[in-house]
C-alpha cells in the first residue's frame, strides 16, 4: 500500500495469511466465474478468491473496490474459503421451516 507521496505505508490489523490456490481449484474458480449457468452469487465468491490469490497479500479494500463489493464482503468469503476451500463457497442451507408446496 501506497501513500499519495509514494511512500510505503503499513498495513493495519493483523498480518493476513496468503491464500494459495492448487492448479485444480483455480481451474474450478475459473470454471465458475465463466460458466453461464453458474449462480451469480457463486460468481462473485469465485472471483474474490481469485483477486486474493497468490504468495502476495493484496489490501481487501483494492479487492473489494474492484470488485464494487464491501471489503466486510470480501473478508467473509476469503476466510471462509482458507477454512472450508472449495466447499466454504457453496451457499449453505437456510434457517427455518422447509417448504410445504413441492416442486411437483
């Protein structure tokens, strides 16, 4: 991170771990963010990962304004994904009652 003089400024909070991706789950996370049948909100998981990834750390406010995304957003889902990896992006079952009206 930069200041408007140039100089290098220092991050605030804690150090972020680097999120590393295997050749497998980056060709997935691409598979996702092309995919015209991919739900939207996958999408948008799937490339804040990718925008995250690599040996270098890049600031989650440079993510989350390139991606028009809140940087609480972008927290949330590269936490989510060095925890669970792939699985961690797929929605999760909602709170609540089930439906009573079936598909048929």
């Amino acid at each position: 991170m930069t200041s408007s003089a140039g100089a290098s400024v220092p991050r605030r909070g804690p150090k972020l771990e680097p999120l590393l991706l295997a050749d497998d789950e980056r060709a997935e996370l691409e598979r996702w963010t092309r995919r015209a049948t991919s739900a939207q909100a996958l999408a948008l998981r799937a490339r804040i990962v990718l925008a995250c990834a690599g040996p270098e750390v890049p600031p989650i406010v440079a993510v989350a304004r390139d991606l028009r995304v809140s940087a609480d957003t972008v927290r949330k889902w590269r936490r989510r994904f060095l925890a669970e990896r792939l699985d961690g992006l797929a929605d999760e079952p909602r709170p609540g009652r089930p439906p009573t009206i079936g598909v048929d």
